[in-house]
C-alpha cells in the first residue's frame, strides 16, 4: 500500500494536538511490524497519522497500545506512559488494520470510478464514521440499547444529556431519529415508551406537526381515542391546511 491514500489523514492529524511531545519522542526512529502503512514510512509522518486516530476516536494510544510496565526503581514521576508499540496483544489494533484497509479500498476503488468526482476529491478518512467516538454509533442506536437496557427513561435522560453537550458533533440532534425510535418501538407494541420519546422530542421542536401526527396515530394504535383526535386537533392548530391531520378526523367521524 502507498502513502498517498493517507494524505487527508495527516492533514487532520496535524491540526489536532492531542500526542504530547514526550509521547511523541517514544515512537522508536526504526518501525516494526508495520503490516498496513508503508514500512519506509517516515517518521514524522507515522506521528501525525497516529495523532489523527487518536483525534478521530477521542482515544489515547493506549487503546491500541501495549503499555509496559514500569523499569523497577523508576519512580513514578519521571517517564509517563511507555509503549511497546509492535505488540498486537489488543484487539482494537487488529480492528484499526481491518479499517485502514477497508479505507484504502473505499477511497482508492469505490469513490475514484464515481463520474465527475469533486477536483481535489472527498475522501473517507476515521473521523468521517467515528467523529470522535471509540465505536461509531448513531443517536439511534443509543436510545434503543439504552431503552433496551435501562428502559425508557433512562434512554430520555441519555439523550438529554448528549444534548446537553451536543456532544462534540457526534450526533443527529434534529427531530426525525427521535421519531424513527419512536416508530421502532410502537411497532414493538412499547407504545407508552414511543410517547414518552416523542413528548421529550416535542420539547426541543414545539411547533412540529409531525411529533403531533404520529403521536396521534400511537395514541390511536393503542386505543387512546380522546388523545389521539386532541393531537390530530393539535396539528391542524399549528397549520391549518394540513390535509392528513383533516382526512384522519374524517375517518374517526370527527368535526376538524
């Protein structure tokens, strides 16, 4: 494998800051066991690639990394963290080959046969999928391990949270993940947890017609007639000319 479907690496990782300089001056001048990038790799160049993961995956190097223990007598003010970089003891290292390979793959072959490419290319790089987290993940798929785990509340409080920090721009924080969640688990037959989301959901967008439609369709799935038409009544409030809202009233034999 060439060095050149890495060039948008190291441009990320030279902006980034977060190899310390004494970390930095661990990596040994001559590399082993190099199975991906270059063996002839130059040093610098390793560094700032190294730096990108770690930025990338908001990680330290030791999540790939073999730490060793410390020299007897050492103390433990003085060396920080040491690695022996070449061993493959952890499975996260393994992991990190697979992607870089798979990236090589989407950048080099998939993306170069798309006609009229961007000139400079977009390419795929870690921080396109993981944008900070050690495993890439959705705000979807959050609030249904965590309703799975810890039940509908705690997967509310996650989501508030996450929200809270807006999490570093690692999550879609608009409406529509929140409903498809919601959708998910009413199709589970969890219609009160789905409501519980959506309430939460119509907290951050009050004036959307959508959170008022599809509550008011579980409401009626779950046979909460006086609720649902008070939603269906609720999106006709907010816009008039809704016509779903309307042609669902009629169904129920109700006045809009």
């Amino acid at each position: 494998m060439t060095l050149r479907p890495f060039a948008r690496m190291v441009a990320v990782a030279v902006a980034a800051t977060v190899v310390s300089l004494p970390l930095a001056a661990q990596i040994p001048q001559k590399f082993e066991n190099l199975q991906v990038l270059p063996k002839d790799i130059p040093r610098d160049t390793l560094v700032a690639i190294m730096r990108g993961f770690t930025f990338a995956l908001g990680v330290r190097c030791q999540f790939c990394h073999v730490e060793r223990e410390p020299a007897a007598g050492a103390g433990g003010g003085g060396g920080g963290l040491n690695f022996n970089f070449a061993l493959d003891d952890k499975d996260h290292k393994k992991a990190a080959r697979v992607m870089l390979r798979m990236m090589d793959s989407i950048n080099t072959r998939y993306l170069a046969g798309i006609p009229n490419r961007d000139d400079p290319p977009t390419s795929v790089t870690c921080i396109t999928c993981h944008r900070g987290l050690s495993k890439p993940g959705t705000i979807e798929t959050v609030l249904l391990g965590t309703h799975a785990r810890l039940g509908a509340d705690s997967a509310i409080a996650r989501y508030r949270m996450l929200r809270n920090e807006m999490a570093a721009g690692r999550y879609d924080f608009r409406e529509q993940p929140v409903a498809e969640v919601a959708q998910k688990l009413s199709a589970m037959g969890k219609h009160d947890d789905a409501i519980k989301l959506l309430q939460m959901n119509q907290e951050f967008y009050p004036n959307s017609v959508n959170i008022d439609m599809q509550l008011a369709e579980i409401y009626l799935t779950k046979g909460d007639r006086d609720a649902g038409i008070a939603r269906l009544r609720a999106v006709l409030a907010k816009n008039p000319n809704d016509r779903r809202a309307a042609a669902r009233l009629q169904q129920l034999g109700v006045q809009p």
